[in-house]
C-alpha cells in the first residue's frame, strides 16, 4: 500500500491509499491541494508513505489529466480483459559530480533497449527508498552517492506486455532524487545480466544529444538539469 500524507503549516490536511494507476499529484490537486514531496518512507515492510507539502491548488481542475489508459500496440481486448494488475515501486537518482550526469544504458532484458535511463530500480521488501538509490547506484555503475533527496514522484500507468510475455495492467511509481558522487569514478556495470548494459558520465551538452526514457527528462528538469 502507498500512502499519500498532505502537510500544510506542518499540519496534517489528508491522507488517503493512492489506488492502483493513480497519481499522487493529480489526486490532491482534485482535494484541493498542490504541492511537493518531502520524503517516502517505510512505514511497514509492505507499506510506503510519501509526504508532500502542499497549499491550496487554484488551477483548473478540468484540466487535470483524465482516465484513460494507453495499451501496447498489438493487444487484443481479451489480453487487456485479462491483463494482470501490477504495481512497481522504483527509486531512481539525478547524480551529479565534476564529470556530469550519471546514466545508464537500458539492456535487451527491457523493452526500451537503446533508451539512456537514470540510475535506479525497484525497492526490495522493507527497503527504504534512499537506500534502495544507494544500492542500485552501485550495482548499476559502480559509484558511492551520499546526500541523497527526494525531489518529484512521477508515475505511469498503461497495459503492455512485460519481458516475460505476460499482459500486465501496469502501474509504475517512480521515486525520484537527486544524490551527489564526491569521488567519481570510471562506471562500471556491477550487476552484469540484469536491465543496465552500460553506464556513463554526462555532460549538459551531451544529453540533448542521446535517446532518453520516458520520465528523464521531466526528472532532470526537477532537479535543475534540463535536457535541451
């Protein structure tokens, strides 16, 4: 279960289970609020709370997005009848250090192979999100971050095909931070076989330059490194 904690004046205003292929922000912005996350937390092994700061939201509520669901290319209505639900919680990191932006490669293990990602993965059980950023930073390109934070949530939700072959009705929530290398290293790729095949410093100039996932660059832009 995720839970999602609104503070106003460092006081408690909502609190409510983000459900299956919700967004955090879209639902408190249709509660009235706006804001942004201050952490995410463990509170149980299976359970996550993220806290947001908020104030009260003036825009257009019409305007928030609607309720519709992309589909892969090539499913039936019965693969999407029969999709399975299923929720993937995942912390990532915008790294800087003297030699840029650290980014990772996508493999043939994933179906956006090509696709320059940033470091991160999926939290394993009771781990908590900064923790999962260290580890994964280190599996996936061999360097050490410290001053790790938590600065936007973005989710997705769509019904594809997974690796496996299997449909999934499939809800990503993607913890993003921002974390900093002191001592930068050459990336190496530590956990050989698995969703990274190669890993590099960045430089600003050079992203605009190379094919990004999906959510870089809505990550990037948060963390003050834009894209473009």
């Amino acid at each position: 279960m995720i839970a999602v904690v609104a503070l106003h004046g460092g006081d408690e205003v909502v609190r409510f289970e983000l459900g299956h292929g919700a967004d955090p922000a879209t639902e408190l912005a249709a509660l009235g609020w706006t804001g942004s996350p201050l952490s995410a937390d463990r509170s149980a092994v299976d359970d996550l709370e993220i806290r947001y700061a908020v104030k009260r939201f003036r825009g257009d509520l019409s305007a928030l997005p609607g309720p519709s669901v992309p589909r892969d290319d090539g499913l039936t209505e019965v693969d999407v009848a029969n999709a399975v639900p299923y929720q993937r919680i995942a912390a990532y990191a915008v790294v800087r250090s003297i030699r840029g932006v650290l980014l990772t490669e996508l493999s043939e293990r994933t179906n956006a192979a090509g696709l320059w990602n940033l470091p991160g993965g999926g939290l394993d059980p009771g781990e908590e999100p900064v923790d999962a950023v260290v580890r994964e930073v280190h599996e996936e390109t061999g360097q050490r971050v410290t001053d790790v934070r938590l600065v936007t949530v973005l989710t997705r939700h769509w019904v594809g095909r997974a690796p496996s072959g299997r449909v999934e009705d499939f809800h990503a929530v993607r913890l993003f931070h921002t974390a900093t290398c002191h001592e930068p290293t050459d990336p190496v790729v530590l956990d050989v076989g698995g969703s990274t095949s190669a890993a590099r410093w960045v430089t600003r100039t050079e992203l605009a330059s190379l094919p990004l996932a999906s959510s870089v660059p809505d990550a990037l832009a948060v963390a003050g490194v834009p894209a473009q």
